[in-house]
C-alpha cells in the first residue's frame, strides 16, 4: 500500500529502524491512522518450532503461525509477568474498588468523586467517600475494536497483535475464582458476542475466537460506538468493561462509553504505533488510509510538514485523554515500541496504591 516517488533524495533508500514498509497517514491527519502492509515475517513462523514456554515478553505475530501454540506463548508469558501482582487478595475489579457499597470514610485528595457520600458530607460537614467490598464474583466485559486501523505497525508488533495481548492481560487479571469473561468484537463489518462464562478454559476459547476474526476490508470505517451500545441495554450486572482500541476517527463513542462508565468501572486500553505520533523522513510517499480507502501522497521530507503532523497528533491523544476522564475511565496506553507487560504492570501497581487509598490515576 506504499510506493516510494523516483524523485525521493538520494540517501533515503533506506528508511529508519521500525519505519521501512510503513504507511504515513493520508493529508498529514492524525485522525486517519496509517494504512501498512502485511508485517515482515518473524523467527518462530510455521515449521520453525516455536516453543510456547518462550516467555521472553515479545508477542507473536498471529496469522503467521498455528493460533493454538501462539497463545499458549502469550499466555505464558503473560502469567509469568504478571503473577507477582496477584499474590494475595485481589482488591475487586481489576484491580480497583468493587461494586458493593461499604463504610464511609474521610474523603482525601485523589479519591473518585463518583463515589462522595453525600448524606453524611451533608449531616457531619466534613466530606466523605463511600468505600466498596471488593468482588468476589466478578463480571467483565471486553470490547475489541479489531477494524482496519489496527491492521497496522511499525515497531515490534502489529496494533491488532498487541489489543490482543490487551485482551489476554485482562482474562489472566479477571478470571479466577468464579469470575466471568464475555467480549464484543467488531471490525466494522461485523460485531461478534461472546457471553460471559466462568474459568480459564472458557477465557482461552474467547481468546482463540478472537485471534480467529477475520481482518477487516480496506475501505470499510470501525464502529466502536455500535459495539458499547450492545453493551447498555439490556443492562447488566456492575462489573468492569474493559475497552481495546485505538479511539481513532470519530470520538462518536464518548457517549455510550460513558452510559457504561455509569453503572461499570471502565478501563481503556489505548493501542499505539509511534508512526502515529510522528513521521520519519523518508521521501515522498503514496499511502492509503485503511479505512477510507484514500491514497495521498506525503511529503515526509519536509521538516514543518513532520512538524505539523506531531502537533496535530499530539493534540488527537490529549483530546483522546480527555474524552476518557470524562467517562471515568482508567487509561493505560500501550504502544508497539514499548515492552507492553511493563506498562501493564505499572498501571496495575498505580490502581491498586489507588485502591488502598492513594491517589486515583
């Protein structure tokens, strides 16, 4: 989907680490992702012996390689990680406050507004939140944006791959002791549901049947917003909604996202290609936006051009930021340059300070 012009400068053969065979995005908009093509084949394809206990924390490039062994490698490396964070008892949802009303107690800087106890503020004068029992039957709900946008990366894996190992670091946080995991994946084309079953070996069927989606057909626009609505009605039980995608294109999806953030506690995981972010100098390019379909030329030579690009979308990730506060969301952001377990193992570390009385991320 990429096409390098003959009238490129010379030395600029060669594009920089992470950045050869990728797509810019149309018109310098950050709004429409970059389109790529298929990522460069990696060690371990088939009939070269992957081993699923290969936990050394990159991910597997699904598609390219029997799913069955692929997410055993995945799911090893995500228990092996992650593990040492479970150790004990878990606090609720993951891993915040639970969703049965407890005591009151003295409101201090950082607690969630959402959960102000307004009786007793009013009758001792002094504010105060209402503390939650932790769940011991949790519900959560994945949904998986899985639409052309993801189809896409320049670092260490693709943005598809990487929401699915957002996916697979849910279940291992979720499923235990009785706990339910369903999911809703949409591609744009087509919504697939999941219901909300107990155990692991329910968890790795999810998994697998997501790894299985088709991809979705270049042209064709992600509906994210469609997929929360499925979601709020009927209404559920209170659980956690965990949100994977990369919220590009239309913000159309605050509002149901925030009729859920109502009744759920929501976690969003944004997913990242640093080509999003911005542009490396290699030439005029022709490049085709995944999702619309539309070709356009790129001049990434131009330094203000590549200027412009990373103000533009720096600006789509704080207003992205932003819609998520506002739905009450926890944020983890994970990028395909980055060690993405590490990023998990943070974000779960800093909720669950918050949870025992830090401050709220």
């Amino acid at each position: 989907m990429i096409r390098r012009r003959a009238r490129a400068r010379a030395g600029e053969d060669a594009a920089p680490p992470g950045a050869a065979g990728t797509a810019a995005s149309p018109a310098a908009s950050p709004g429409a992702p970059p389109a790529p093509p298929g990522p460069a084949a990696p060690a371990g394809t088939p009939g070269s012996g992957i081993d699923a206990r290969d936990g050394d924390g990159s991910l597997p490039h699904f598609g390219e390689g029997p799913a069955d062994v692929l997410l055993q490698r995945l799911e090893y490396t995500v228990r092996r990680r992650l593990d040492g964070l479970l150790q004990g008892d878990h606090l609720g949802l993951v891993p915040g406050s639970g969703s049965e009303a407890g005591d009151s107690r003295t409101y201090h800087p950082g607690d969630d507004v959402r959960r102000m106890d307004w009786p007793v503020t009013a009758r001792t004068q002094v504010p105060h939140v209402r503390e939650t029992i932790a769940d011991r039957e949790l519900e959560t709900w994945a949904v998986v944006d899985l639409s052309a946008s993801l189809d896409f990366g320049t670092g260490l894996c693709d943005k598809r791959d990487l929401a699915i190992a957002g996916l697979a670091a849910v279940s291992h946080l979720t499923v235990r002791g009785g706990n339910r995991l369903g999911a809703v994946v949409t591609t744009g084309e087509r919504v697939d549901r999941y219901p909300a079953k107990p155990g692991r070996l329910a968890a790795d069927r999810l998994l697998r049947g997501v790894v299985a989606t088709p991809r979705a057909t270049t042209g064709r626009r992600g509906d994210l917003a469609a997929a929360l609505e499925t979601l709020r009605r009927p209404p559920r039980r209170r659980g956690l909604v965990a949100v994977v995608s990369d919220f590009l294109g239309d913000t159309d999806w605050e509002r149901p996202l925030r009729g859920l953030g109502a009744r759920h506690e929501l976690l969003a995981i944004e997913v990242v290609d640093p080509r999003e972010l911005e542009l490396p100098d290699v030439g005029l390019l022709t490049v085709v936006d995944p999702e619309s379909g539309q070709t356009l030329e790129v001049p990434t030579g131009d330094p203000r051009f590549r200027a412009r690009f990373a103000e533009g979308a720096a600006e789509q990730r704080r207003e992205i930021a932003a819609a998520l506060r506002r739905c009450g969301a926890g944020h983890l952001q994970l990028r395909t340059d980055r060690d993405w377990l590490m990023d998990v193992v943070r974000f779960v570390a800093d909720r669950r300070r918050a949870g025992s009385g830090g401050a709220s991320r």
